[in-house]
C-alpha cells in the first residue's frame, strides 16, 4: 500500500527522485502558456475594477424579503435613466447596488425607488459616493508598496544566500505568481478590489516563504560543492527540491484549506464583500506560489549556476569520474583478455619453442662399450595387483 510518509522519506534519502530540475524545460513551457493566457485576458477582457477604482454611486438595501436583483436594476432606471447599474447580493437579506456617479437628486430618486421596489422603509438604504481619486490614490500606494517589497526582498536574499543569481530567480518566481493571479482575475472576471491588492501583496510574501525555504536546503546541500564529485549542482538543487517536496505540499495543503473555506463561506453564504475578495486572491496565490517555488525558482537558480566556470568544471569532472568508474571496468576486462592472449601466446610459443628445440635436439648417443644399453621400447611398469572378486 503506498505510503506518504514512506514516499517521503525516499524523496529525502534520494533513494526516489522527481527529475524537477532536469525537465525544466517542460515547466518553463507550462508557465509560458499561462502567462500567454494571462496576458491575453488582460489585454482584451481587462481587469473589472471596482467601484473604489473607477468612482462612483454605492447603494445598499437591508433587511429585504427578496433578493432578486431586478428590482434593484429597474429602481435605478426608474430613479436615474441612462445610468449602468450593477446589482449584486450580500449575504441572505442584502442588496448592493453600484452605479456611475449619480447627482443628488438622481440618488433621492434611486433611494426612494429601492426602498418601494423591496418593500423596506428608505432608512434601510444606505449611499455612499466614492471619487475615483480615491482608487487612483489605493493603485498609487499599492504599486510603490510593492516597487519598495521587491527592491527589499531582492536585497535581503542578495545578502543572506551571498548570490544575487538566488535574489534573481525568487524576484521572476514572485513576478510569475503575481502576473498569473491578475490573469486569472481577468481572465474569469473577478472584481478587482483594495481588498484584492492587499491579497496581491499578501500571496507575494507567501510566495516569498516558500521559495526561501527551498533556496536554504539548495544552500545547504551545495556548500562546498565544487570539493567533491559526487553530485553535479542541478543534481544537488534537484535533491533539494525533493527534500522539500512533501513539506512545501502539506504547507500549501494547510494553507488552502482554511483559505478555502473563507473563501466558500465569503462566495455562497455572505455574498460579495471584503472576506471573498482578499480570500480569492490568497487562495489563487497560495497555488501559484508552490508551483513557482518547485518548478520555477530553483530550475532556473540551477541553470544560472550551471554557467558559472566552476560548476561547469565540477560537472566535468562528474561525468568523468562515471566514465572513469565504468571504463576501468571495461579496460579490466581487457586487460584480462589480453593478458590472458598474451600468456597463450606465450604459452603457445613456449610449445613451439620446445617442439623446435626437440626437433633440433642431438641425436641419441649410440651403444658402445661402457654405455648402458638404451631402452627401445616401452619401460616396464610395475604390475598391479588383481583385485579380489
């Protein structure tokens, strides 16, 4: 029966590897396909901003009986004619309705339609107007937040790793996760929201996180790497992932399933709001950052090291010390076999040599006075005795 922890523990001994970073190339091309999907949402569908970015009217009705929300668009027709409304539910007993910016007179005639068109007395709607100075203010801020959170990160971990080639790829991993989350948002037409950006930066830091802990045990296993020969960088980087991919697996897991639930209960039962907007963004991120951190961030950490004329060098003499373990195998071998042809040859020589030198032996001495008489014939061997039947 297949066991997690057991599959774990195999990552971590390397026993079982996941060939993440050799295989970079099939991950850079999933990435690539979805930042072009992304990009392409943005550029035709765009982004939904919300009222907080464009301005506008807000009117909210509680307490209704009802929360079919073509009552709401006809009472804006009725009280202001021309304007676009948009009329969403909140909750089990609210109604928001959001509309260009209106002039005082137009919102008395709106309020007073509502509050007919749900059968609730005008106190129970409430206006509020919202300049799109205010948004251009919130985007303003948000960007130089995160122009200030990246300059930083990029320097923290410049300092902390010692290698700027760490800083590089955790800075085009959080840009990756960034990107891929407004594409989503384009993409399935989600309303951007203040409460959406803080969960653009928020994911940023999660991203972050992840990607840190994997560049540690990156650190970890490559110090002092180019002393032995055991294990190429992108080999050691790979071993690294694997240590950490059960971890970085059940964080997310954790992290989801809480964010999911927010994001369930802010969706179905309160209906758009501030939990649903910050939830989505997290829960899209969250994602996206593992993804990044494993298949993104040290792939390409491994291939800007694997410039560098030492790791070059280290991988060289990997792949020679392999080759040197087989070839003195193989050579073994031969070596045998010659050897071994050699004394046959030898062995072969030696018998013709001696064939030779009986064939140029002197002849036998003949019988003379004094000589013992020379044996002809077969010499006589000693009888054995008969066996007793």
């Amino acid at each position: 029966m297949f066991s997690f922890a057991a599959f774990g523990n195999q990552l971590y001994t390397g026993e079982r590897s996941i060939e993440v970073v050799r295989r970079q190339k099939i991950w850079y091309a999933i990435s690539a396909v979805i930042l072009l999907l992304s990009l392409v949402a943005l550029l035709t569908r765009g982004l939904v901003l919300g009222l907080e970015f464009t301005g506008g009217t807000e009117f909210r009705v509680v307490s209704v009986q009802t929360t079919n929300t073509i009552p709401g668009a006809d009472a804006v027709t009725e009280g202001a004619p021309g304007a676009e409304a948009n009329v969403t539910t909140v909750g089990s007993s609210s109604i928001r309705v959001q509309t260009d910016e209106l002039t005082d007179a137009q919102i008395d005639k709106v309020t007073a339609a509502l509050a007919k068109a749900y059968g609730v007395p005008e106190d129970n709607v409430t206006v509020s107007t919202v300049g799109p100075s205010w948004g251009q203010t919130v985007s303003k801020k948000a960007i130089q937040g995160l122009v200030v959170f990246l300059i930083l990160v990029a320097l923290f971990i410049s300092v902390y790793f010692r290698t700027w080639k760490m800083a590089l790829s955790a800075i085009i991993a959080l840009v990756h996760d960034l990107f891929i989350t407004v594409g989503i948002y384009a993409l399935v037409g989600f309303e951007v929201t203040p409460a959406s950006v803080i969960g653009f930066l928020t994911i940023l830091g999660y991203s972050l996180y992840d990607t840190v802990v994997v560049f540690d045990k990156v650190r970890e296993n490559t110090d002092h790497i180019t002393t032995q020969t055991k294990r190429t960088y992108s080999e050691a980087a790979n071993l690294a992932v694997n240590q950490t991919l059960v971890r970085s697996i059940n964080t997310s897991v954790v992290a989801l399933l809480p964010v999911g639930s927010i994001l369930f209960i802010g969706a179905f039962w309160l209906g758009a709001g501030t939990l649903k907007d910050l939830s989505l963004a997290l829960f899209v991120g969250i994602a996206t950052g593992t993804y990044s951190s494993i298949f993104i961030a040290t792939p390409l950490l491994a291939d800007l090291r694997e410039r560098e004329p030492e790791m070059k060098a280290l991988k060289k003499r990997v792949l020679s010390r392999r080759t040197g373990a087989v070839a003195p195998t193989a050579g073994g071998r031969a070596s045998r076999a010659a050897a071994a042809g050699t004394a046959t040859a030898v062995l072969e020589r030696d018998v013709q040599d001696e064939a030779d030198s009986d064939d140029a032996a002197p002849p036998a001495p003949q019988d003379g006075p004094g000589s013992r008489p020379r044996q002809t014939g077969p010499r006589n061997q000693p009888k054995r005795k008969p066996r007793r039947k």
